[in-house]
C-alpha cells in the first residue's frame, strides 16, 4: 500500500495546535468527521478504544493514532505537525510533534500494510527532518510523499 492511497495534500495540516493527547484525539476526530461524513463521537470513542490497548505513539516523536471506524468505505489518513510537541505516552517516552491519524474501515486485513508504510516513512530520521521543517501543507507533502 502507498501512502498517496491514505492522505492527499488536502489532508496535512501544519501548525496543529493542542494542549495535550485527549484534545489532540478530540481534535483530529473532528477533522477526520469533515472528511469522512462519519460521526465525531464515533470517531473519537474508536480512537480511545484502541489508545486503552497501548499508546500509538511510536518513539521519535512520532504517534500514529489508528482506529477500525464502521461505515468508512475507504481508508482515511491525516497528517499533522504539532506547533509544539505534547506528551503523548510514547514508547519512548518522548514528546509527540509528528502525527499520522488512520481510519480504517471494518473487516479489512490491509491495516497491517498501511501500518507498515506509515512507520516506514515517518521513522525515516531524514524524512521526519524534512517534515519537521516544512512550511506549508504542501511541503508536508512532498517531504512525506515526494513531489508533485
């Protein structure tokens, strides 16, 4: 799976703004509801459902908060950079800036492969450094994607 399949340049934001991990899951449930036509509770409560199995944040500053959402015909992805970072209850126990939201849909196995390419990238030190930097959505996405 590639990562244009999950995310478009619509859909990086950078600049995010929250005070800490529940406003920032609040946050992104309400920016995924727009995209998605799903419901903000709905998306909200299925990304604290998986939080309380283990944090989603993956270490280097880098979380990947992710959730089965009934009715989503198609996975939906959504990367954000944080203002500044938050604590998050990463694995390593360090401060969150990069974030890559994942809605999946019901009854797909493919989740693993997205999983799997999202990390993929975002761990990459260049990659997350070019990301880090960008100042625009558009630079998001070409540091996460490549160019247009």
């Amino acid at each position: 799976m590639e990562l244009t399949d999950l995310v478009s340049p619509d859909r990086l934001i950078v600049g995010f703004q929250a005070n800490g991990k529940p406003q920032l899951l609040a946050e992104l449930a309400r920016q995924a509801a727009m995209g998605t036509g799903r419901p903000q509770k709905e998306i909200a409560d299925a990304l604290q459902a998986r939080e309380s199995l283990g944090s989603t944040g993956v270490g280097s500053g880098i979380a990947i908060p992710h959730a089965q959402v009934s009715g989503l015909a198609r996975f939906f992805g959504l990367f954000v950079r944080l203002n500044r970072p938050i604590d998050y209850d990463a694995i390593d126990g360090r401060r969150v800036d990069l974030v890559f939201l994942l809605l999946i849909p019901q009854n797909t196995k493919e989740h693993l492969h997205a999983l799997a390419a999202i990390s993929h990238r975002l761990r990459d030190p260049k990659i997350a450094s070019n990301l880090r930097r960008a100042k625009s959505g558009l630079e998001l996405y070409e540091a996460l994607i490549g160019p247009l």
